[in-house]
C-alpha cells in the first residue's frame, strides 16, 4: 500500500492540517521516506512515487525538498511543544507535571515513532533561516521542562543540583524513544509513557507521595 493511502505509523490523520489532499499525500510520503533513506539520500521522484504522483506534481505544492522538511518539522514541533507546555502549566505538584511531561512526550515519540525520527533527527538538513526557526521551538520546550523542575527545586520536591544538565538528560531519554520504539513490542506506547515518568521522577529525587498514578 502506497504512502498516499494511509498515515505513517498507523496514527490517526496526523496532518489533518496540511491542506489540499495532495500536499498532505506528498507530506506523508516524504516521512516515511525521510525515516527510511535519511533526508539526503531520498529524491523528489521518490517522495512523488510513493504518493503515487509525478515529480512535477510535487513542485506544485512545495518549492523544494527542503521545504517540505521544514513543514514536517514545523508542524512536529508545534505539537512537542503544546505537550510540554500543556504539562507545565497544568495544575499539580511539580512532580505530578513533570509526570504528565514525561508520559505525554513520550507517547507522542512512541505512537508517531516515524514522524518523530524526521522531526528530531534531521534538524541539521535544514537551511539557516529554517533551522533558526526550529531551534527557537526546541528552546521553548528545553524552557517548559526547565520551569517545571525549578519549581520542584523551590518546593522541595527535586534534588536536582544541576537543573540545566537534567533537563537535557530528560528530553533526550524522552527523544530516543522515537529511535527504538517498535510497534510490534511487547509494551504499548501510554505504558513507555508510564515506565518513563516513573523513571524520570526517581531520577529528580521527587517525593513518592507527589507522584502521578
């Protein structure tokens, strides 16, 4: 079954935004072939042929190749974003947001793992302009993560002597599941998303009874 016929991962129209039909086909395709040949080493022809159009089609909705990797990830990081930002104002103990950080992250990298591999690992194939725009998006959900565990800190729910460095470590163990995840594993993405919030909270030293169950 071509890219044009379904969604990548199994998702549920997760670029329902993209508009008309055949920009969000050539999107779709353009994912799965990013996450299978790697950004440069996949052509305009076989973006267009996996969505079952011609090449010439595909300038029809974006300029180049490069364009369509910077919607890709746009539209991934607007998203990895709303989740982070979502936990952090939430309401709660700061380990109960961390938790809720944690777990929502993750599930997005685990349920879109193909997606998610395009957004969070071809940052560099991106042009200058595009590339400072993403980075900006990343720095305001590094801040997200950050706030929540300088809330911990001040209320005594965190031992985090190096907040920078633990809000790194956090986001990447979070980002890596997108490398692992298989879909045909022996654990559901909410429950990775469970597992990793547990292991987060005792990696910050939260106090039990805050926790999120």
């Amino acid at each position: 079954m071509r890219a044009a016929e379904r969604t990548a991962d199994g998702e549920n129209a997760p670029w329902g935004e993209v508009t008309p039909e055949a920009a969000r086909k050539l999107l779709v395709a353009a994912v799965e072939a990013f996450a299978e040949r790697g950004y440069h080493a996949t052509t305009t022809r076989d973006i267009a042929g996996r969505a079952g159009m011609s090449p010439a089609a595909l300038y029809i909705h974006y300029k180049t190749k490069e364009e369509l990797l910077h919607r890709i990830s746009r539209i991934g990081h607007d998203k990895a974003l709303a989740l982070l930002t979502a936990a952090a104002d939430g309401e709660g103990t700061a380990a109960q947001r961390l938790a809720e950080a944690v777990h929502s992250f993750v599930r997005w990298h685990a349920e879109g793992h193909t997606t998610a591999r395009v957004v969070q690992y071809e940052l560099d194939a991106l042009g200058p302009e595009h590339r400072a725009e993403i980075v900006e998006l990343r720095r305001r959900s590094t801040a997200a993560v950050r706030r929540i565990l300088v809330d911990g800190v001040r209320d005594g729910e965190f031992d985090v002597p190096d907040v920078p460095g633990t809000t790194l470590a956090v986001l990447s163990l979070c980002i890596d599941v997108a490398r692992w995840f298989n879909a045909a594993g022996a654990r559901t993405p909410d429950e990775v998303g469970e597992l990793y919030a547990d292991l987060v909270l005792r990696m910050v030293a939260a106090q039990k009874q805050n926790a999120r169950k």
